[in-house]
C-alpha cells in the first residue's frame, strides 16, 4: 500500500495507481486531454499537471505513479497557471474555429450552420423544428437585418454568398403557412434565457490569416456542381442552394474537450496562429470519415486506440518534432484506412480533428 497527501488529504492506496485515478477516487478533478481510461498511459497535452511538494517537481498525473510520502498539490494558483499555459501551446497551432462565420456575425445568433446542413439533407420537418425553436415568440430578425451573416460567408471570396437570409425566411414563412402553434409569450424562459446567454460567451478559437490555397478546402464538402439560387421559393429551391454550404462550422461544436477545458481556465484565444499544420480536409468516400489535421492537437488517442488493431490500416503518427503530425501510414491512400473503427476514432477524439460527413 502507498501513503501519499493530496491537497492536505491523507490517502492510502494500493501500489501502482496514478496520481490522477487517485485524486480522482478523492472526488478531484483533474483535467486531462490525452487521457482515457482504456489505454495505455501516455504523456502529450500536459493539461493534468500536478506538484509534488515534497520535492517541488511538476508530475503529470495521468502516467506518475503515487509514492509512499508524496504531498500533491492539485489546486493551487502555480498548478493553474501551469495547467492554463498548456492550453495556451495547443490552441497556439489550434487553426480551426468553433462557430462558423455566418453564425458568429448573426445579431439573433441563428444556428445558420445546422439549418443548412438540415436543408441540405431535405429534413424540412428538421429545419421547421429548428426555426420555431429558435424564433420562440420573436418575429424573425431576417426580414429587415441588412445580411451580416453572407456578408462573412466564405462562399462569397469563391463565388457568391449563399442565400442564408432567403432560406431563413421561407422555412419561418411555412410555420404560418401550416398552422403551427408557438408560444405567444414575449420572453424567453428563464432557463432558456441562462443557457443562451451562457454559450454566447464561450470559447470561441479562431483560424487566422489563410494561406493560399487554404479557402478551396471548405469547397470539398460541397458537391462537384451546384446549381445556385437566390430567390427561395419552395422546398426544393432551398434544398439545392443549401448545397452550396461550405460548411465552415466545427462539428465539434458543443462536445469539444479542448474547448470546454479553455472556458473552464477564462481562457482567450491566441491573435498569433502558428502555421504547423495547413487548412486541409482529408475525407474518406468509403466511410465518410473527416480529418482536419489542423484541429488536431496530436494527443495520439486515435493512433493509441488502433495498434494493435492489425484487420486494416489505421491512423499513425510521421515526421519527427515540432512538425510531427498524425496522419494515414506513407503507403496507404486515405480512402482505405479505418473501415471498421471509424466510429471509435471520432468518439475518442477530443477535438473536431475527426468527425463524420454529413
């Protein structure tokens, strides 16, 4: 058995158990990125930092061992800032934004993003609910907002922006047109109210200035050709304008570790973006499986969770340094790894680097 302090408490456990899984039998928390339960213990995000008083040293917890005679701090100010100031590196080459440019813009904060995709996929009785969800009793702010949100939309630096206000109008025009019912009252509930005011101030990380050829990426969700159309004026109308979506959002959106851990530090995004890894979408057409290497903050959980997968080729760690990066191994194209785990990739992935196309 092992005697050991952890924030002034005294704990006695058996031999061979971290730091973290202790402080975390004690009922403390401790933040971690890199870390799950099923697999091996390994070191990358330094976000679980913990110190030793005893001997002055900074452990991280998920892979020390508590020893006979340790006095851990888990809670103090030095142990904060040091944990804040991981955070800091990863989110300095974290190029990805949380909130899609159109959605960040809009005065009423629509969810722009989730209405196109909606429409894209002709779930109207989706879109319908979206819209009545977000209106409540309000009139809708489209009708005489002057457009922020296609003024910010990428696909004007391509083309032209996508119709985002006249599909915003029609879908709220067809809640009269088929009787719906929506609470009368003028006020948001309370509790509604809270929620939304909460998320309006969260974390938000941003890409910073584009490289040549980086605003091309966002067009590989959109089909080869899509017909355009300005004036929306039935079901079908809307669903072929939405088709020209980028989709900039982060799909990651509300279930993104990384931002969760820098709202719970009041952390604020980096101005200075370091160019590690370039904007690109790697989509696999046999799975649907989506990597954005430059979302991810190369924790190795994907690589870890498939070694000793041998059935297909999987995800893998190449260069070296500074510039290593996690990507498909040098002899396999992207198109065939990861048949089978797809799934588990994207739910083991702490940020929107791995998602799924949809």
């Amino acid at each position: 058995m092992v005697k050991l302090k952890i924030n002034n408490t005294d704990l006695e456990v058996k031999d061979g158990v971290t730091i973290l899984d202790i402080a975390r039998g004690a009922g403390i928390n401790i933040p971690t990125l890199c870390h799950n339960e099923r697999l091996p213990y390994y070191s990358s995000c330094m976000v679980c930092m913990v110190k030793d008083q005893r001997t002055g040293n900074f452990l991280p917890s998920c892979s020390a061992l508590g020893q006979d005679g340790m006095d851990i701090d888990c809670s103090s100010e030095e142990v904060i800032f040091l944990r804040q100031k991981a955070v800091e590196l990863l989110l300095s080459e974290h190029r990805a934004e949380c909130e899609a440019p159109c959605k960040v813009v809009c005065p009423a904060g629509y969810n722009i993003p989730l209405m196109n995709r909606l429409l894209g996929a002709k779930d109207f009785e989706g879109a319908l609910k979206l819209s009545i969800e977000q209106l409540h009793s309000y009139p809708l702010m489209c009708t005489d907002c002057p457009g922020y949100c296609e003024n910010a939309c990428r696909r004007k630096k391509v083309d032209t922006p996508v119709s985002i206000k006249n599909m915003q109008i029609f879908i709220s025009q067809q809640i009269k047109l088929e009787n719906i019912f929506v609470n009368q009252q003028n006020i948001l509930p309370a509790e509604d109210k809270g929620k939304s005011e909460k998320l309006s101030k969260r974390f938000t990380s941003h890409i910073g200035r584009l490289e040549e050829g980086e605003l091309m990426e966002w067009l590989k969700e959109c089909p080869d050709e899509v017909i355009r159309v300005r004036e929306i004026s039935d079901k079908e109308s809307a669903a072929l304008e939405s088709a020209s979506c980028m989709h900039c959002d982060c799909r990651a959106m509300d279930n993104c570790r990384l931002r969760d851990i820098a709202d719970e530090f009041s952390i604020k995004d980096p101005r200075g973006k370091l160019v590690n890894s370039p904007i690109q979408k790697k989509i696999n057409i046999n799975t649907g499986l989506i990597f954005e290497n430059a979302k991810c903050i190369k924790c190795g959980l994907c690589v870890r969770l498939c070694e000793d997968f041998k059935e297909e080729p999987a995800l893998c760690f190449v260069n070296r340094g500074f510039i290593s990066i996690i990507s498909e191994p040098l002899t396999e194209e992207f198109n065939n790894i990861l048949k089978f785990r797809s799934k588990e990739v994207i739910d083991i992935c702490p940020t929107g680097a791995l998602s799924h196309f949809k």
